[in-house]
C-alpha cells in the first residue's frame, strides 16, 4: 500500500514535466517552426495597425458595412469572454429579441433578392461563440442593396465583391458556404477608396 | 435537411469504420505488449519512467490491488491539480495576471478533470493561467484517458483470461496508453489543428483596434442609461491546439476558452470540425476491435461495435431532422434550406458548421463522454437537446469515453447474456464463462448507481428555490431539462452542457463535484469487482444451448436492453422537460 501511494506521487510528478510542461512546449516550439502565422491567430494589419484576426468576428451595426450576427459575447464580440446566448428556444426574450432584429432588418427596406421579405436565419440568431467571422452567402447578398446605397457604389461591384468573398464548402464537401465579414469589409473599404 | 449535410454525415461514420480496425489491432499490440513500430523510441523512455517512479513492471495486480493504485494516482493528481489552481497567481506563464481560484470553483474543477468529465463552472480566458491550462488541465486530459483505457483493458483480461487471480499491472497499462497511443496522436493531431489555424502561443491577449467603432447602451438599476464607445477588441490567445487534440482524443472535452469548440481558435474551419469528430469515436471504436482480438472473438467485437452505431445513428438522425426544423416562434425569419444558406435552428449555432455538423457533433460529444461543444445545446431545438441528453442518459456507452465506454458496454454485455439466460431457463455464459449471481449484483449495482445520482439530485435541486432555480437561465419546461441535464452531463461524466445555467456557485460546484466523483469512481469498483471475478473463472466449451455472442441476434438484444433500461428509468423526467417544452413550442408558448 505504501509503495504504491509513492509510486503514485513520483509517477503524477514525472508524467505532469512530461505531458503538462515537455508536450505543449514540444508543439509550441513546432508550430511557431512550421506556422507562425497560423500558431499566433491569422492576425490582420493595415498600415501598421493590429485590425483583426481572421478567425475572429467584429461587430458591424451600421449602414455603411456588412452586419455581423447579433452576438452574446460581452458587449458584443468580446474576444477575451466568448459566449452564446443560451437561451433556449421558448424562451421569451429570445423570440422578442429576434422579432426586434427583424423589424430594424425590414426598417432598413432591404430586398431580399430571391422575392421574399423574410430576413435569413442567421442574421437574427446570435452564434456558438459569439466571434463567428461568418455570415451565410443569403445574409450577404440580403445586404448588398443597403450596403451599395449608403456607400454611393454601383450595387453591381458590391454584388461581385461578394460573389468574390464566397468561401465554398472545403474540399468542395466539409461545411457550409460562407462570407468572412471583417475580409469583406476591408475590401469594400479598399472599393470605396478607389472610387474617390 | 440537405444532401450534402447527409453525405457528410454519412462521410464521418465511414471514416470511423475505417479508423477502428487498425487502431484497435495496434491497441491489442500495446497493452499485450507485443512488437510494435514505434518500440525503438519508446521502450527506452518506458524503462526510464518506470524506474524514476519505482513501478515493479512484470508485477501482476489483482482486481482490488489494480484498483487501489487507480484510486492514489487519481487523488494525487487531483489534489495537485487543485494546488496549482490555488496558487497559478505566483507561477509562470500568467501574462494576464489572474488571480488565484476561489477554493470551491478550484475543487470542483479538479474532480471535473479527473474524472475526465471537463465540466467547466468557470470562464477559462478570465480564470486559468497558461500555466495552469497546461500542467493541470490538460495534463489530467492524458491522465484520466489513460486510467480509462487501463480500467477496460482490466475489464477486457477479467472475460480473456482463465482461473487467474490477476489483471495485469495498472502502471504499465496506463503508461502504455500513454506513451504508445495518446502521446504521438496528439502531436501529430495538434500540428493538424494549427495547420487550420488554431493557435498554440504563450503571448499576452492581442489589442485590435476595431474596423467600425460601437456604441454600446447600457442601462444600470436605476433605469438610468449610459453609452459607451468600444473601439478595441481584446483576443485571447494561448497554447491551444496541445490541449485541443488531447481533449478530443481523451474524451476530456474541456475548452481552452468558453465556448470550446464553437470558439474560432478552438475550431476555426469545417475540416478542423471533421478531425475533432473523428477524435472523439476513434479510440473508443478501437477498443471494441482490440477486445475481439484480446478474447479471441473478432465477431463479438464487431457485434458490439454494431450495438453503438445503431444507437448513434438513431440519435442524429433525431437531432439533425429537429435543428433542420427551425424554431416556429420565430417569424419574419427564411429559416428554410436553400443554395446560399443552411437555414434551420441557428440560434447558438456558427455558419461553417450550419445545421448538419452542428447537429452531428452535438450527437458525437454526448455518445462519447466527451463534452466539447461547437454549438450551444441550450438553444437547440427541445427534441434537438434531448437527443444529447438522452446519449448520456444511456450510460455514456455508444462508443463512449475512452476506456468507460467499453466497461460500461461490457456490464450491458453482461446484462443482455443473463437476460438471455432467463428467457431460455439455462444458466447464462459469456464467452464459456458461467454469469452467477455475484457478477450480476455487481452489474446491477453499476447500472443503477447512475439514475440514483441523476434522479436523485435533480430531484432535490428542484425543491430548492434559493440555492438551486435561482442558477436558471431559462424558465418553463427548459428550466427542468437544463437541471436535469447538468446532473446527468455530471453523473456520465460528460461535461457539456445546457450553460445558461449558473453552476459557479457553492450549492452546484459542490454538488457537481461529488456526482461527478461518484459518477467515476463508484462505478469503477463494481466494474473491477466483476473482471477480478470473471478472471477467476473456467471456461466451459460451448454447447448448443450457449446463445452466441457474435449475432445480429445479440446485437439487437444488447441494443433493445440499453434502451429499455434507459426508458423505463428516464422517460418521466423527460416527458416534463423536453418532450413537454416541444409540444408547447408547437402550441406557440413562449416562457
């Protein structure tokens, strides 16, 4: 009994260097090796500023970009407190709060382009994370009317700016199709600039 | 629902029939200690680890001894977990500068992880150090998987071996596990995840400034309402993906951050999704492969194998079929499929995964005890949410946790074949072993450990106003299922969760700890107890009355007794939770 309750503290010990401290140092080391850019988060910059990550959503509210999802982290993609809504689906205020999303959607007179005024699913449901950089290619091309005129772009560029954001399934399989928001926004950014 | 999202689904399940085969004979390898490929690295640092730590390896144990070595490994390990977390403030790796846990949150943490169950009462980026995520946290990843293994393939010698009064040796089996499986997987599997852009850093949380400054609302108690201007966006980083394979590959399913694996550094794209899933199952569906081969019927394995798929089949057709629905209080809103968009329940769901892959990880997290999440099981549908529940509620054994899923399996096993025994008057044998009552006490006594727990608990929560409804998020039949559920997810040791839930405070860290430590290790001893007995035992030839245990006959009793066991003792508790909520949802009732 004895010997085995010391082997049990010299084997949590020895195993704890080994696969608490040796392994994530081991791959940190690899990855930094392999991936830099990939290991510290698919960080973005614009004339030397830290702008975003990639992986990462912001909030856009206005007029003048494309809308993110609603969001329950923080205020509001918090990226230091991630988190979903956890309201389930009879819970009061969620359905208030989406039927609140709904009416500043159709406020806006947007279009929706397949002829329905219906607002897709995701721009009025917050996600898992509350960071999700994507929306569906629905909820963008949902937004291209709104977003050409508060722009004073041609609505046809918007529309091929999206068409050029389309990320399709990987491996033409895994996933869904999607549009990553704060790329796109850099771009339309980019857009508007040449146009002055 | 779409086609795609089938064959997707379809894809996963043929890539973990694939993966069991050779995983599972190579596992068979491992624990017999036959020759395998990677012996020329690991056998010297096997040596070396056996004798820093003075394990006597050709020493045999028997079943209590096994399990007396089980037991002071994993309250060594959990009390130096719960060190750490008390004093991470002062050790290295703390760039945020967080503070030190508050005792009970550090308690029931330290059970959650040694348990393997990975429930987290606790928001990781606000409260665990690097340090503390690396050395406590994901260290317990590797070795409550490994305990798990061992304790199977304990389990797995008790049915292989005649007129023993031994097991083998808990040390080695564990390090074994560890240094031949779980070890270079997770190596090989972290580069995998960062080659999809999950982070593994040690830097201090990244300051970006925001494309489109916010203004922010905010009204206090006195109804007086304040704006404020966010123009930063703080982003949490660390070691990531080193503890992401692992939680995957050990079933452990602890988050780097919050939201686990719906976080975009935990999970960035629809192929990291796919490893991570096939994670989950590949060991457990190995298992079923190595204990054909250790008793020396390949066919039973199989038959076993086929039990799980059966139940995992049915559980995400359900829960895919239900998020697909959408929510019908929502109006206004295209939740229909088309060509741009997956339409469906996308409340606490993220686009790449859309409905299928949300729907199938939710399935997948919950047969295996694993707990990771990469879409908020709150916010599913309510026959969507009760799909995982009910995974769990079958005793965490369609594949299961690495290990616990085989031994829980095995106690059904053994259920089925004196159940079988009953209905044609002879006395039941498994494997040429004779099922006497002693090994069937035991076997009762492990299936009804688990409802008492879940049952018991949820029963007494609900009679709490201050200390137990006060934690819920959601009101109505939901406020019962996120109850229930939390003691279930704490009893199979699962993890996820329903997390509107508050569990960070003194009533639940404490009560979650102890069902979380019983869940475990209360039902370990019956389980062992049976393998040291069935060791024991001769084995008789088969007669034409034996009921074979290679069938599909077999198959479907196995299935039709797990089922039945779970119905009779849950189907009450979840008439008044999800099935009640789901017909008022389609009533139009909103709580």
């Amino acid at each position: 009994m004895r010997k085995q309750f010391i082997t049990a503290c010299l084997y949590t010990l020895v195993t704890t260097v080994l696969l608490g401290l040796g392994y994530p140092l081991a791959v940190t080391v690899l990855a930094h090796f392999l991936m830099p850019a990939k290991a510290n988060g698919e960080l973005i910059a614009k004339n030397g500023v830290l702008v975003g990550s990639q992986l990462i959503g912001q909030p856009f509210t206005g007029p003048g970009y494309f809308n993110s999802r609603p969001s329950a982290a923080g205020t509001g993609y918090d990226a230091a407190n991630s988190s979903g809504s956890n309201l389930g689906p009879t819970n009061a205020t969620l359905i208030a709060r989406v039927e609140q999303s709904v009416q500043s959607w159709k406020a806006r007179e947007v279009e929706n382009p397949n002829g329905s005024t219906d607002v897709p699913v995701d721009l009025v449901t917050t996600s898992g994370s509350g960071l999700d950089p994507d929306i569906t290619v629905a909820a963008a091309e949902y937004q291209v009317a709104s977003v050409a005129q508060a722009r004073g772009l041609p609505t046809d560029q918007v529309k091929h700016l999206v068409q050029a954001h389309i990320e399709p399934r990987q491996f033409g399989i895994l996933g869904e199709p999607r549009v990553n928001v704060l790329e796109l926004n850099l771009a339309l950014d980019v857009l508007a600039a040449d146009r002055k | 629902m779409t086609e795609n999202g089938w064959f997707q689904i379809a894809l996963f399940f043929l890539l973990i029939v694939l993966i069991a085969r050779p995983l599972g004979i190579y596992m068979a390898d491992v624990f017999e200690r036959r020759k395998t490929f990677l012996d020329p690295l690991l056998v010297p640092v096997e040596r070396a680890l056996y004798k820093l730590t003075g394990v006597e390896a050709d020493k045999e144990m028997r079943w209590t001894e096994y399990g007396i070595a089980m037991l002071f490994f994993s309250v060594v390990s959990m009390l130096v977990l719960y060190l750490i977390e008390r004093i991470q403030h002062w050790l290295p790796w703390n760039p945020q500068h967080l503070p030190n846990v508050p005792a009970v949150l550090a308690l029931n943490t330290a059970a959650s992880f040694t348990t393997n169950t990975n429930w987290q009462s606790y928001v990781p980026e606000t409260t665990m150090t690097y340090l503390t995520q690396m050395a406590g946290l994901a260290y317990h990843n590797f070795a409550s998987a490994a305990v798990g293994m061992a304790l199977a393939i304990a389990m797995v010698r008790g049915i292989s071996r005649r007129e023993q009064n031994t097991l083998g040796n808990f040390w080695v089996d564990v390090t074994r596990a560890i240094l031949w499986v779980l070890l270079p997987i997770s190596i090989v599997f972290a580069l995998a995840l960062v080659s999809q852009g999950v982070v593994q850093n040690l830097r201090p949380y990244d300051t970006a400034h925001l494309l489109e400054s916010q203004k922010v609302v905010s009204q206090d108690a006195s109804g007086k309402s304040t704006t404020q201007a966010i123009t930063t966006q703080t982003i949490a980083q660390g070691p990531v993906a080193s503890q992401e394979a692992i939680k995957m590959l050990g079933t452990n399913g602890g988050g780097f951050f919050n939201t686990n694996s719906a976080h975009p550094f935990e999970n960035p794209t629809p192929f990291s999704n796919l490893l991570e899933m096939l994670a989950i199952f590949a060991i457990s569906a190995g298992l079923t492969v190595t204990m054909g081969r250790m008793t020396n019927s390949p066919r039973h394995g199989w038959a076993v194998f086929a039990a799980m798929a059966i139940l995992f089949l049915g559980g995400i057709t359900t829960a895919y079929w239900a998020e697909a629905q959408g929510n019908p209080l929502m109006h206004g809103v295209a939740q229909q499929a088309s060509a741009t968009q997956a339409g469906g329940n996308m409340e606490g769901k993220e686009v790449r995964f859309g409905i299928a892959n949300s729907a199938l990880f939710a399935t997948v997290t919950t047969d295996a005890s694993c707990g990771a999440v990469n879409g908020m099981h709150d916010s599913f549908t309510p026959l969507g949410g009760m799909v995982p529940l009910v995974n769990i509620m079958l005793g965490e054994i369609i594949f299961g946790g690495v290990g616990a899923g085989l031994y829980g399996m095995l106690i059904f096993v053994i259920l089925s074949v004196f159940i079988a025994g009953l209905m044609v008057g002879r006395t039941p044998e498994y494997l040429g072993k004779k099922i006497e009552a002693y090994d069937v006490k035991m076997a009762m006594l492990y299936v009804l450990v688990f409802p008492l727990l879940i049952l018991g608990f949820t029963g007494v929560t609900v009679l709490l106003p201050h200390l137990g409804l006060s934690s819920l998020a959601n009101a109505g039949p939901h406020g019962l299922s996120e109850i229930l559920y939390a003691f279930t997810s704490a009893a199979g040791n699962n993890g996820s969760a329903f997390a509107g839930l508050n569990a960070n405070t003194n009533y639940y860290n404490l009560t979650l700890s102890m069902v979380m430590l019983s869940g475990r290790f209360l039902m370990i001893v019956p389980m062992l107890a049976v393998a040291g007995n069935l060791a024991r035992k001769k084995i008789a030839p088969a007669s034409a009355g034996t009921f074979p245990v290679t069938t599909p006959l077999f198959t479907i009793l196995l299935t039709g007794v797990i089922v039945i066991v779970g119905a009779l003792t849950f189907f009450p508790a979840l008439t008044l939770g999800p099935i009640l909520e789901h017909l008022l949802m389609y009533a139009g009732k909103t709580f």
